[in-house]
C-alpha cells in the first residue's frame, strides 16, 4: 500500500503535502516530471507559480545553476532537492565555504500516528528524473498515520 | 565511532550535516563551537548569522556578553529558546534533525549544552540501530531569507 499524498498548499517558493498511511509500513514517491499530481511541476503550475522550485523541478530539460541538463543522478537529486552538497554533487559546500546555488529542503512534521518513523530521501526514477520518496515505518500497523511535508527553497523571501 | 556528522552544506544562514548512526554501542555526538576540527560550527560555518551565533563565547551576542556560557543560555542560542524578552529582538538558531533512512524507531534527538569551560555545544542522540539523518542548524524563522 502506498503513502497518500495530497498538495495542501502552495507558493513559488513553499510546497506543502499532507501524507497519509495506514499500514504498518509504507513507501511514496513524488515525481518532478509533469505526471498527474502529486507531481512537484504541475502542482507548481497548477496553481499559476513560477520561481526557484519550478526552475529546480525543470532541471532535467533547462539545467540548474552548476546541474547540467539531462538525466541526472541519485546525488545530484539529493543536492537539489535536500540541499546535501556532499563532495560528488557537484562543487561541495566544503567547511567554512558558502553553498551559493540555492537547493531545496524536504521536512516532515508527523500529526498523528503512534511510534512513527517518517523518512524522506531523494533519489531519480529510469529516465535520470529527480524524486522525493518517502517512507513510513511504523512498529506495528497501529492505524493511520499522518504528516505534511515541506518543500521550500532556503534563502529566498518567501521561503 | 557510532554517531558521525558529516557537513553536506553551508550558508550564511545555516549549516546541514548528515548523520550516520552505524548501529554500534554509543550513540550521542557533540558537536562544538570553538573552532576545533569539523564537525564544529566556527569552523564549518561561512561569514554570516550563524558564525555570529558560534562567536558569542569570544564577542557576545545580543544580549549576551561574553564569556562562558550556562546550559540555559545554549539552549537559547542554538534551540531558539529565550530566557526571556530581551532575546526576542535579534536571531537566534534552531536545530531541526530530518531523518532519511532507518528502522521503526524514531529517536533523533538533539539538544544544547556547555562544555567544561562554558562553551556552547549541541548534542545529538541518535536513534537505536543503523540509519542517516540530517541536522540543520539554522536561523529560526522570521529572519529575511531564513
């Protein structure tokens, strides 16, 4: 069974899902290529927002700062989508030296549930397209448990 | 070691490290603020906010004059938790730990001390068994660009 996630909210620079699971154990995946929503692109365009994280999501057709267009990788995704500069991603945040390139961030807040781990991880699908996947572990299937999820570009008015 | 932090980014505004727990004995982590080597946040942090936040010990902070420093006054400073109104007026920092992989149990904790000699330190607790995580040490909300 799969983690519901459905867009509560939205501005150019701040997305927010509502995530719902009633296993013991579920996993979802938010795209970034235009698929029907919940999808990072059209729920931007859907609702008339243009900005940081619209130009993130079309990383793999126009490129992104330092990212090159085309198919990206699993570590690029996690510097884009949760700013993690890690030396191979490109051009690392190294100690005592600015990120410039503004990425963005993914946090879970849990509403409801018992004993409930909420991951989220970054990852691409087949085609080198930049995901979000979430997972929800839970210690026993204990009723639904629920979150919302952020997605907001650091460092912008807004944000 | 159990617990590592390894600096994936840094801002003005904010650092981000990647905790890894490898699922051995022992699992809290200190992180400093006096410059020592990363993960430390005088070291790892650029000019800005947060390097401002790490030098209260040297040139204070706001309302706080330097010298050493209280477990209260930590927590004020790195777990945007004020003593009271005189803090209210400037920044002060959060620490927000997101985990990425893991098992059933939760259990990232983080919170703010002092060492021996009153420097501030931010402490990890890291979760039962083997998984990552990422700790944003950054500015509280409200702060332009925050």
């Amino acid at each position: 069974m799969a983690i519901t996630i459905s867009l509560v909210y939205a501005q150019s620079n701040h997305l927010r899902y509502f995530l719902s699971s009633a296993s013991a154990s579920d996993v979802g995946v938010l795209t970034t290529t235009g698929a029907a929503t919940p999808d990072i692109k059209t729920d931007l365009l859907a609702s008339g927002n243009q900005g940081p994280l619209l130009a993130l999501a079309k990383v793999i057709s126009q490129g992104y700062g330092t990212f090159p267009a085309g198919a990206q990788t699993q570590a690029k995704s996690r510097a884009l989508w949760l700013s993690d500069r890690s030396a191979a991603n490109p051009a690392a945040g190294t100690t005592g030296v600015p990120s410039i390139v503004p990425t963005a961030t993914c946090r879970i807040t849990a509403r409801a549930g018992v004993a409930t781990n909420w991951l989220v991880d970054a990852s691409v699908d087949g085609g080198g397209n930049p995901v979000i996947t979430l997972t929800q572990l839970a210690s026993a299937d204990v009723g639904p448990a629920e979150a919302y999820l952020d997605i907001y570009v650091r460092d912008t008015i807004g944000g | 070691m159990a617990v590592t932090a390894t600096l994936v980014n840094a801002r003005a505004k904010g650092l981000r490290y990647l905790l890894t727990q490898d699922g051995a004995a022992g699992t809290t982590l200190t992180i400093t603020t006096t410059g020592a080597t990363t993960p430390d946040v005088l070291t790892d942090a650029p000019a800005g906010p947060i390097r401002q936040i790490a030098k209260c010990f040297t040139q204070g902070y706001g309302s706080f004059p330097a010298g050493a420093k209280t477990g209260s006054q930590s927590r004020a400073l790195w777990l945007a938790r004020p003593l009271g109104t005189a803090e209210f007026p400037f920044p002060l920092a959060r620490c927000v730990v997101t985990p990425r992989t893991g098992g059933t149990a939760p259990g990232w904790r983080v919170d703010a001390s002092v060492d021996g000699g009153g420097h501030p330190t931010i402490i990890i607790a890291a979760q039962a068994g083997a998984g990552n995580a990422y700790l944003d040490i950054e500015l509280e909300a409200g702060a332009i660009g925050a």
